[in-house]
C-alpha cells in the first residue's frame, strides 16, 4: 500500500480485524465488549457502530483523465478505520480516547507504474468538541483532521489532501446496496462467530479530480468506484495466516466479490463473496465454490517477498482471470504495524479472454503470516 508520508501508522482494513489492533492504545480483549450481529439495516448502518471492535468504510476506483500528452488512467484507494478502545471505554473524562479512527490514501499512477500514499490517525473521546476525528452514528460523515468522507442523498463526497496528491472525489449511487453473505451477516471463517456485518455499494459513478504533484486531472466518463463497509468484534480463525480478496465492477453492470483465506500451507480455510447480476439477480458463494489459483508472481525490489499478480479466480458466474494493472502495488509498514501487503489496480477477464471489467485485488500474509 510506494511513497510514504504522515503518521506512522499504515494498515489495511482486513488487517484491522485480523490483528484487532492488538498491542496499540490498549486495544487488547480486556473490557471487550460482546455486541452480537444483527442484520443490516439502512439508513442506520451508513453511520458508524462504536460498541463494536472494528469498522472501516474503504472505496477503491479508477478514474479517467484527460492530459495534454494522451489519456491517463489512476487507480485510487481510501480508507477510514475505527477501533474500539476498550480499556477506555469505563473513563469519564471528555478527553479519553474511546475510539481511534484512522484514514488511508493511495494512488496508483498507471503510466508513471508508481503507487502514492499517506496517512492519518487520531484519538476520538466520543464526547465532541475536542476531537479532530469524528465517525457519526447516524450516516457516514467521517472527519480525521482535513480528511472527510460523506453520505449524502444519493452518493459521496471525499475530500482527501495528501503530501504528494489529494483526492477530491464524488461518488454517485446507481445500484442497490449489496447486502453480503447472508443478508448482511458474512463469515468469514469456520467458526459461527467468525463474521462481519458486511455491505458493498459497487458501480458508483466517479467525478471530481485527483492531483499528483503539482498537476491536477479532472476525472472523466467511465470513472468507476466501489464501496465497502464492514464491522465486527471477531478476529479471524487462529489458523489463517492471510488472505486474497477482489472487488470488480464489470463493464455490463454486474458486481463480483470472491475472497479466500489461507492457512500456513497456503490451502483454503475459508472462501467466499457474491455476483449480482446488471438487472440486481444476486447469487452468494457458498463455502468452497471460490478457488484462487496464482498464475504469474512478482517479486518485490523493496522486501522481496513474492507475490502472485495474476490469478485465475474460479467462481460459480465464470472462470475469471485477474492481472494487476502495474506489478508494483505493495505497502510496506514495518516501520509501524509491521504489516507488508500488496492492494492495488486490477483488471478483470472472463474465460474467453475478453477484459470485461476492472477493480481491486488485496492480498495479506505474503511476507510473513498475520500475527493474530
């Protein structure tokens, strides 16, 4: 997630939950609070959900620019966490750091092949009027400092001013929500607790403009967005050790999610995610119908860890091929978290061959398994 400014601290969202944010601000099981899943409901859930451990809500794109040298294309990411502190949660005092809320940035310039990011973190009391972050309860309407992400009627509305570029991006709603897993509740391991509150908003439509260094783009037709929200208080199966996911909206309107999560062998502990047809005909995975098999790898110059940037993603809807847009998309956090993943811009074949869409592809564990 190559370039690095800002606060020290630099996670994916499903590390997130995957780490519980253990050994940070005393974010440890102590004190933890037991709020059990219940279903999705809306517009409740837009907001955020403070009793339980872990939320993020995390948009990933790709916009469409015109540049006097030719058409340019940028994949983009971000991402604002929230974390539960439970060893604070009993302290009375308005300046106790209840929550932490996090914000990520990332662009990825396709004909520079370099991936930018920065970062954000800060305390929450919950009390209001002494905090610089902010996570409503009632819709999403995020605040961290000069970062924000804003539910309105109809869409959103990110403002996101980095070091070395910013995102001033609106989204606007043209499906459905996607409730996934079980209208909303989705596992994620073979335990019945392992599951998140889970919901997507693909095919979001993309104005604004994104600027790299001292150049602005004004982001053009055919711009397209995907959202997630998720929240839970589990952490993952003690046995997975990472895990590959993707989001793709496909060029006819339709929506595909598919996930796995490995075990230190490298085999499948669990798998999962969702195709909604154009005309909203929505079919979830069930366990074992999703099987990633890696067909090219990357390694990396930075950390030399190898990763596999194309993969053959079989599902019930087709046998899909995915390819990074650009091999190098890693993240490295060591100095921080220790976390080392590769997020980044992906297309998306169907088993003729035929490109039919575009989105994003996760992959955690790769450099050294998740300390869970």
């Amino acid at each position: 997630m190559t370039s690095r400014t800002g606060s020290p601290f630099n996670l994916s969202r499903r590390s997130l939950l995957a780490t519980g944010l253990v050994g940070l601000a005393g974010l440890s099981g102590a004190g933890q609070v037991s709020a059990l899943p219940q279903p999705v409901v809306f517009p409740r859930d837009y907001g955020s959900h403070p009793d339980f451990r872990t939320e993020w809500w995390y948009i990933t794109g790709y916009a469409n620019a015109a540049d006097p040298a030719g058409a340019r294309a940028f994949g983009f990411q971000l991402t604002f966490f929230r974390s539960r502190v439970a060893a604070t949660q009993d302290m009375k005092s308005v300046f106790a750091a209840r929550q932490l809320i996090f914000a990520h940035a990332a662009l990825t310039d396709v004909r520079g092949k370099k991936l930018w990011h920065d970062q954000r973190i800060a305390r929450s009391s919950g009390a209001g009027g002494f905090d610089v972050a902010s996570a409503s309860e009632k819709d999403t309407a995020i605040e961290l400092r000069d970062w924000s992400l804003v539910h309105h009627n109809g869409g959103y509305t990110a403002t996101l001013p980095a070091s070395d570029f910013s995102l001033e991006l609106q989204f606007s709603e043209t499906q459905a929500v996607l409730l996934q897993g079980d209208q909303g509740l989705s596992r994620k391991g073979p335990e019945l607790q392992q599951v998140s509150h889970y919901y997507s908003q693909p095919q979001l439509a993309v104005r604004g403009n994104v600027r790299l260094k001292e150049q602005k783009f004004d982001v053009g037709s055919g711009s397209m967005a995907w959202l997630d929200h998720e929240w839970s208080n589990e952490l993952l199966h003690p046995d997975a050790t990472g895990w590959d996911w993707i989001g793709m909206n496909l060029d006819d309107g339709s929506a595909l999610t598919a996930f796995r999560l490995r075990d230190k062998a490298g085999n499948a502990l669990w798998d999962g995610g969702s195709f909604r047809s154009p005309k909203g005909g929505l079919y979830v995975f069930s366990r074992g119908e999703v099987v990633f098999s890696p067909q090219r790898s990357w390694k990396s110059p930075l950390t030399q860890t190898l990763y596999p940037v194309e993969w053959i993603v079989r599902t019930p809807a087709d046998f899909y091929t995915v390819k990074a847009v650009i091999d190098n998309q890693e993240l490295d956090s060591r100095a921080s978290t220790g976390a080392i993943y590769w997020e980044g811009l992906s297309d998306l074949f169907d088993s003729n061959g035929r490109r039919v869409g575009r989105g994003y592809l996760e992959m955690t564990g790769y450099a050294h398994p998740l300390r869970l």
